[in-house]
C-alpha cells in the first residue's frame, strides 16, 4: 500500500483512517511482539500488569484494577496466567491477594522494558522527548476521562 499525503485525503476519509488506528496500531504491536518476543510466553497484555507489580510489590488484584483499566474479571484471568507461567506470586492469605515478581517475572519485566523501547522506535518513530510525553500523557488522560464519562 503505498503512502498517502495529508492533502490528498477527504474529511470523510480521514474519520475512516482514523477509526480504523486503534485496530491498525494493535495488529502492528501484535505483529512487532510475534517478531521479538519469540519464545519468551510473554503476552502483551502481560505488560501492564508486570510493570505494575515491579513498581508496587505486593499490590493486591483490587490495586492492579485501580491502575489497569479492565474489569475485575479480566484481572483476575491474567493475574491467574502470570501464576500459571511463572511470572507472578501471591502470598497472601485468604481473600487478599499479595502478588509479587519471580525471578522469571523480573526477567519478563526487563524484556517488556526493551519491548517498549522497540515499539517507540518502530510504531512511533520516537526517540521520547519530555515534550511528546507530556502530548502522550495528556491525550492519556483525555481517553480516561472520555472512558469514566461514558462509562456511567
């Protein structure tokens, strides 16, 4: 498919190329995970979650879904996974949960670090300036309150 320019695409063309970009982004990760992730079991869903706990040892499931926007359930169902491959930990006793890295979970965290790295460069094409952090971050927060005002 060959590029287009800015100019040479109509309004209504670009609402549709703009509906379609989360769908396009996606598969490009998805793409750029089957390609340097390999062998490694981890998920890029994973992600979030490892980073998560690297940052906040010991955080309960209740912890991950104030920071992770999916629902209870779908925690639950990755936090179970990251258990079942080795990544994860939970100590607690009874309801609490207290999740904690293995070392395989601290490796797993290192390798979704390089991968973050991969998808600036290839995705992006960003070397992240403190200026376009902070672009990414506000449309962050712009997607969270849309997400909270619709939600309800």
């Amino acid at each position: 498919m060959a590029p287009i320019s800015a100019t040479e695409v109509t309004d209504d063309e670009y609402v549709q190329m703009m509906l379609y970009l989360p769908e396009k982004v996606s598969k490009c990760i998805n793409l750029l995970a089957e390609n340097y992730l390999g062998e490694t079991n981890i998920k890029v869903y994973y992600m979030p979650y490892l980073l998560n706990l690297k940052l906040h040892d010991g955080m309960s499931q209740k912890d991950l879904k104030t920071n992770i926007s999916c629902d209870k359930s779908r925690i639950s169902v990755v936090v179970h996974e990251l258990i079942d491959n080795g990544f994860v930990y939970n100590d607690a006793k009874g309801r609490n949960s207290s999740l904690h890295l293995t070392e395989k979970g601290h490796d797993a965290y290192t390798v979704s670090k390089m991968f973050f790295g991969i998808v600036k460069k290839e995705l992006f094409g960003l070397n992240t300036s403190e200026e376009v952090k902070k672009k990414d971050v506000e449309f962050n927060n712009r997607l969270d309150e849309l997400i909270e005002k619709y939600t309800q």
